[in-house]
C-alpha cells in the first residue's frame, strides 16, 4: 500500500531533513514563537527599567536633554497685551500667531518668507512672521493687523484708503500689505512714489493690483 509522500521539505517538528539533505531549520511551533516573542517583552522592559534607575534623578534622559533647552511656556507683548503661550523650540511666529493666540489676520501664504503675507511689526520693524523663530521675539513688542486698529474699532487709514483705491482683490496678501504700509508711514509719514514702491515691494499680489496699494499708500499719506 502507497504511502502519501509528504514532499521534499518535510516537518521539522518530527525531525525531518529537506530534500538535499539538510536539516531543516524553520521551527513551526507556535509555542516556540510565544516564548520567544514572550521573551523580547521582558528582556525590553527590563532594559527600560534599568536605564531609569541607574540614570538617577540628577540627570535626564536624553529626550528631555533635546526638548528642555527652551522654556516652553512664555510670555509674547503682542498687541500690547501680555500673553502666555506654550511655544515649541523651532515654532515660527506666524504659526504661534495664528494657531496659539488665534490672530488669524495674519496669512500664511507661500511659508518660506517670500510673498509677505504673514507680514507682522516687531518694534517698528516689517518681519516675515513665518521665517521667524516665536522664542527669538518673546522680549519684543509685535503689532498684527489685529492691533493697528482705533480704540473704537475704526479703520486704521491705510485700511481706508486700501479700500477707497480698490486695492484688496482675493484679499489674501491685504493684511501683509496693510503691515508693510503702516510701518512706512509712521518712519516717514510723507514718502515719494519711489519710497512708497522700495517699502511695498517685499509684498507679492497675486492678483496684480500694485498700482491701487500704492495709490492706497499715497492716499493715506496725504492723510496725516
């Protein structure tokens, strides 16, 4: 009577050898597998373990030696307004801004410091909010279009005349302009077409309407 031929490879559980006469060396036991998983959970958490009590309390562990080199929560002047953030190490200033403080005025537009949506003004000063470090201004006053305007919520004048000149398209780089402007004109309330044109040129209009924000500024200027 014929035998069933189990094949070449046959069951190592019984002891069997391949085809070539090899022993064969994949074990099939799904006990051997538990121990064995079973085994790398003990020896990893006892090497956790150990790390933590032989580190000490006087020394941090490398993760906390990488995230502690900044304090975390600071205080930001935005506005003229105190605020208390919790601010990641490589945190941008727009993102702080925008997600933290909720000024959601400021725009992110192309996030590489290069169109001047997320124009802010840090001491008199125009700054790309989105190449800028939040940790590196924490002792400076920053001004957001939320902050430019009256007591009584007017619009600032820039704000007027933009709107008068038909300058704000999609709108969406108007705040950064906005910024640029104000910052001009309270370093020279009275700038030539030439000055006017040098400071708004750091600002991209996806929409081409140059001319009306710098008519804008023009109107603004006769203003003061």
């Amino acid at each position: 009577m014929a035998q069933n031929n189990p094949g070449p490879y046959r069951d190592a559980e019984r002891g069997g050898a391949t085809g070539d006469g090899t022993t064969a060396i994949v074990q099939r036991s799904a006990t051997s597998r538990r121990a064995f998983i079973k085994g790398v959970i003990a020896s990893g958490a006892a090497a956790s373990a150990a790390g933590y009590l032989f580190r000490g309390p006087g020394i941090p562990s490398a993760h906390a030696q990488a995230t502690g080199t900044v304090e975390r929560l600071v205080t930001l002047n935005v506005n003229g307004a105190s605020r208390r953030v919790d601010v990641l190490p490589q945190e941008t200033l727009a993102h702080t801004i925008r997600y933290k403080l909720g000024l959601t005025g400021t725009k992110l537009g192309c996030d590489h410091g290069e169109c001047g949506a997320c124009t802010v003004i840090i001491e008199g000063i125009t700054v790309y909010s989105c190449t800028t470090l939040t940790h590196s201004v924490r002792d400076r006053k920053i001004t957001t279009i939320e902050g430019i305007e009256g007591p009584d919520g007017k619009l600032h004048k820039v704000q007027a005349a933009f709107v008068a000149e038909l300058g704000p398209q999609c709108g969406f780089c108007t705040s950064g302009q906005v910024m640029s402007a104000v910052a001009l004109l309270d370093h020279n309330p009275h700038p030539t077409v030439e000055e006017a044109r040098l400071a708004m040129s750091g600002n991209l209009c996806r929409c081409g309407a140059y001319d009306h924000y710098l008519r804008g500024v023009m109107r603004a200027a006769g203003e003061a």
